[in-house]
C-alpha cells in the first residue's frame, strides 16, 4: 500500500491524485503503527495516540491542501503540475 | 487461536487494501481513483476494528470516509471536466516511480523479516480498551498522557481552518472586474 501510494506520487500529474497517493501512504503508515502497537505491546496505547493525531493532522493538511488546488484552478485553470511552472513573482 | 472465520476475513480485507490501492493510483479517471480510495479506507477501518481498536475504525469512517473523502470528490469535481481521461504516462516516469515503490517494499520487508520477535508471533489477549482509558490518556498530563499534542492539533486545526478560508478567498479586485 505504501509502495502504491509512492509510485502514484512519482507519476502523478494531477494535483489530486497525488493528494490521493499521499493519502494512501498515511494510511499505510497508520496501519502500522496501530498493528505494530497491537503485537507488540498489547498493554500500552502509544501507537494508537499517534494514529489518533496522524489522522487530525491528515484531515488539516488535507483541507488545506485542496483549498491552494481550488485557488490554483481559479488562476491557472489547470491542475497538471508538468503545466504549472509559473508563479506570481 | 484465531478462528479459520477470523484468517479468512483478515485474507479478504487484506487483498482489498492491496488490489483497491493499486486501481486508486493506476486509474486513468480521478474520480474512480477517489471512489478506490474510498474502499481502502473502509477496509483499513476494518483492520482496526479486527485488532480491537474499536474507537480507532469508527474514527477512522467518521474523519477519512465521512470528511476528506467528500473534500476530494468536491475538489474533483471543482476542477476537472467529468469524464476526461489522464494522459499516458511516460516511460521514464513509470519506470522511476515502480523503482521507488519497490525500493520501499523491499526496505519494509527486510525490516520485518529481520525482527525476528515479530515472526510467528500470536496475537496477544485483548486488553479491554474502554472509552475512560483514552480520555485520560488524551487529557492527563503525567507520564504516557497526551495533553500538550491534544491541545496543539487543536490550535492546528484552527490554524487550517483560517489558513483555508484565507487561500480560497476570492481577491476583492477580482471580484469587481
């Protein structure tokens, strides 16, 4: 999954779906750590903790992202990132 | 020991995750992609809630499914025209990216396979993990509690909440041309 996640942020020329690619790894990573909590040290919550806040901070940086896309669209009316090499200044 | 019941739904929840993660970047259509996406988020929900971390699966429907899945097809359907198709890709992209995610599988397999401690190992006893547990555990401030990073996604999330409506504002000068 996290291979997945890398390969489609490599090829990727939508924005979008390279915000999806990094969504995947997250999840990815989140799996682990709540699995490796899980086996390891069954007793102790540290793993889960930090899916928990993983997740808040995937869910920030998620909206912030698609909100700079939306502003991209509306000036640049395209979101293929090959096109995008100008910026204001 | 885990029941046969119990290996069978982990062998099917697993090849979801991995059959939907590779349709979600592979797809040519970006709206298929978001909907594949959707589908490994259930099924990671789903390895949540076979482990026992109830309250992890429902977040994990509730913010990822519910949330940011919506912000995607929204996003989506703000910027692109329905039915267009992505462009093949070319051959040096797609060989640079397979590189890397292979590179990355490899690197995590021999992680594991050299932790020997993980290998054949059963699953623990389940701990019951009540609601009170990770309350204290996210607001006390001792030893193994989580006051100070709950406090600072909060200010997190609020900084975003600005931060998004600031970057998605319309300019005024725009507005009157």
């Amino acid at each position: 999954m996290f291979g997945c996640g890398v390969y489609g942020f490599i090829t990727r020329k939508n924005m979008i779906a390279i915000l999806i690619s990094l969504e995947l790894m997250l999840n990815a990573v989140d799996i682990n750590f709540a699995v490796f909590n899980r086996y390891l040290f069954p007793g102790q919550f540290e793993g889960m903790i930090f899916t928990i806040f993983a997740i808040a901070i995937a869910a920030a940086e998620t909206a912030l992202a698609i909100a700079i896309i939306v502003n991209i669209y509306r000036v640049a009316k395209n979101i293929d990132i090959r096109d995008l090499n100008k910026m204001k200044f | 020991m885990e029941s046969l019941g119990s290996i069978i739904l982990y062998v099917i929840v697993a090849l979801s995750i991995i059959v939907f993660s590779i349709l979600a970047v592979t797809t040519r259509r970006i709206l298929r992609a978001a909907t594949y996406l959707l589908f490994v988020l259930f099924a990671t929900a789903a390895v949540y809630f076979m482990i026992g971390y109830q309250f992890l699966g429902a977040m994990q429907i509730a913010v990822y499914a519910g949330g940011i899945l919506v912000l995607f097809v929204f996003a989506i359907l703000l910027t692109s025209k329905p039915g267009k198709q992505a462009e093949q890709l070319t051959a040096h992209r797609r060989h640079l990216g397979l590189l890397a995610a292979v590179a990355g599988v490899a690197a995590c397999g021999f992680a594991l396979v050299t932790f020997n401690r993980f290998c054949g190992l059963a699953m623990p006893e389940a701990t019951p993990l009540d609601m009170e547990k990770i309350g204290t555990m996210l607001l006390g401030t001792g030893k193994y509690q989580y006051l100070l990073p709950f406090e600072a996604v909060s200010v997190l999330l609020l900084a975003c909440i600005i931060g998004g409506i600031v970057v998605a504002r319309r300019d005024k000068d725009n507005d009157k041309k």
